[in-house]
C-alpha cells in the first residue's frame, strides 16, 4: 500500500508516520508512505527524523492547494490520510484568510486529485469543534453541525466537501472527528505544551474567563490506533468520531499542568476570555468502538506525565522557551485553555 499522508511534519502527522513506519509495523513491511508537507511554523521535519531512513519513506516539500504537484502524487498511491490544516482558533479569530484558503481550497485540491485517480481510502482527518458547543450528552457523527470559530468553520466546510464527494463520485471517503489531542512534539501553541514550555521556563500562563471550559483529551498514540482503524475497515461515505474519555475543565487541566511542573496559581493570569468561546466538546465514540473495535487505552495521569516530562527533557533553553511560548501566547496565535 502506497499511502500519502499530508500534513505529516506536524504533530499527529508525524505521530501517525512513526508509528507505521516503526518496528511494530502496524500496516505491514509492504507499505510506503509519502509526507506531503509545506512546512509552515508548526511543521518539524525532525520530529520525522527517527523514520526518514526507513524503506519506503519519501518527503515532498508542497502546498496541498498546488494542484499540478497534488495531482502527480496522487497518481501513484493508494490512500490518503489528509491531516494538514491550519488549526489554531485564536488565529483563525485574527484572520481567517489562510484556514479557508488551506482546510478548504487545499481539501477540495486533494479531492478532486484523489477522484480523477480512483484513489482510496481518503480518510478526511477533522475535529469535535465543528459540532459547536455541547452543553450536555455527547456528539453522534449524524448530529448538525455548528461551527463557532472561522477554524471550525472551514474543517465543517472540507468534512462536507469530502462527504459530497463521496454522495455524488462514489469516492471513498471517511472522515474523523477528534477530541483535543496531546503529547509529545506537539507545538507550543497549543495549550499542553505553551503551559508546560512557559512554566518550566519560570514564566506564567493565561487562563480564559472562569475556566469552567471543558474538553475531552485524547493522547496522540490513540488518535493515530483510531486513524489507522478507520483506514483499514472504516465504510466508505461514514464519519467517525474519535474520542479520549477524559473531560476536565480548563481549570482542572491547569492544575495538573501546575502540579506536573511544581508551580503555584500564583504563575496563573485570568485573561478575558476568548470570542465565540465554546463552553464544551464533547464526542460519542460508541461508532468507532462497535464497527472498528477502538478505545482509547492511554492512561491520561500516565500520559500527561510522560508528555510533561517530555518537554522538560527536550525543550530549548530558558530564554528561548521563554519568548516562544509569549509569543505564542500574546501575539495573533495567542492560545489559552
């Protein structure tokens, strides 16, 4: 099986090439994967590095909205696993320009490409955000979608862009809604490793409104179990959502976050809370676990811990730590829980 997979110099994309192109080899010897990646600021070709020598690995530096480039590739493989994306919120708040541009003109590019082809399994990676906020109960896959952010907006927008393809063409197209992922390599935008990276680094971390927030995590490992289910006995036109069993608010969250790093509320800053902020995901994976057999086996104390101690061990010096996480924190991708 020849596999592209976009996105994949980012941090569920190069989770999910380590993990299928590592000793387990969950897919087989037989199988070949092509990244396709345009390495912006939340792309790290290192974290692919442990895999880059391994037979049937290959590396392609593009934009997935360059149709010339999408259509040479998806000649010559088998299936896609299409996780590249711009995915920040308070980006996306700040300007919604590239997450129309990459989640909706690049989704529709890589469709179209994997139709004139025949290539499939094309699992459409997404996220529980484009259900809306969930004040009580659980997301089904067949529940209306009500995206609050541009973000979510434009992953809406590509999920029922590759479900017509499937309606009208026949592709094969599956798609996947996560909850809030976590561990390593993650981007320190994202609120685990901003709030670990400033902490370990002597700084402080904002929190938005009351923190009464609430998210569902779901650690990387079994996101990557869930994806490659789907891909390998997932229905073709079938949406599934992909959950991690562990709700916390935001405050809950950094708590743990404080604990973890030996730090006091005091490092904390209440901050006014974001714009269409939504109060809670929350996703019903009883789909995923009756056809395909998935549920997430990561311990979420072990694994916070492991993830923790991960950034300790890998992170940069104090100084520079320091001024990416501000950055990411107090500029246009400012991110609080």
């Amino acid at each position: 099986m020849n596999i592209l997979i976009t996105g994949a110099a980012g941090f569920i994309g190069s989770h999910l090439v380590r993990t299928v192109l590592g000793p387990d080899r969950p897919l087989g010897d037989d199988v070949r994967v092509t990244v396709l990646d345009k390495l912006t600021y939340a792309g790290d070709r290192a974290a692919l590095a442990p895999v880059e020598n391994e037979p049937g690995f290959s590396f392609v530096h593009g934009d997935i909205t360059d149709a010339p480039l999408v259509n040479r590739l998806m000649a010559t493989h088998d299936a896609v696993v299409h996780l590249a994306a711009e995915s920040h919120v308070d980006r996306s708040i700040e300007g919604a320009d590239p997450f129309v541009h990459t989640n909706v003109v690049g989704t529709h590019t890589l469709l179209e490409a994997a139709l004139r082809h025949g290539t499939g399994p094309f699992v459409h990676v997404s996220t529980d955000e484009v259900y809306g906020s969930v004040p009580t109960g659980s997301s089904v896959e067949t529940d209306r979608l009500d995206p609050s952010s541009p973000y979510s907006a434009s992953k809406a927008a590509s999920d029922l862009l590759a479900l017509a393809h499937h309606r009208t063409h026949g592709l094969d197209v599956r798609v996947t809604r996560c909850s809030n992922n976590y561990g390593p390599h993650q981007h320190p935008e994202k609120v685990i490793p901003l709030f670990v990276t400033r902490l370990l680094a002597g700084g402080t971390v904002p929190l938005y409104g009351d923190g009464d927030n609430v998210r569902d995590w779901l650690h990387v490992d079994d996101h990557c179990r869930g994806l490659l289910a789907v891909l390998t006995g997932g229905r073709a036109g079938e949406t599934y959502n992909i959950g991690g069993g562990t709700e916390l608010t935001n405050k809950e969250l950094t708590g743990l976050l404080l604990e973890a790093c030996g730090a006091g509320w005091d490092r904390v800053e209440h901050v006014t809370d974001r714009k269409g902020h939504d109060r809670r995901y929350s996703v019903d994976w009883t789909k995923i676990h009756d056809e395909l057999g998935y549920s997430p086996a990561r311990d979420f104390a072990e694994g916070l811990a492991e993830t923790v101690e991960w950034y300790r061990t890998n992170r940069p010096s104090a100084a520079a730590a320091t001024a990416a996480a501000t950055a990411a924190a107090t500029g246009p991708g400012r991110s609080c829980v």
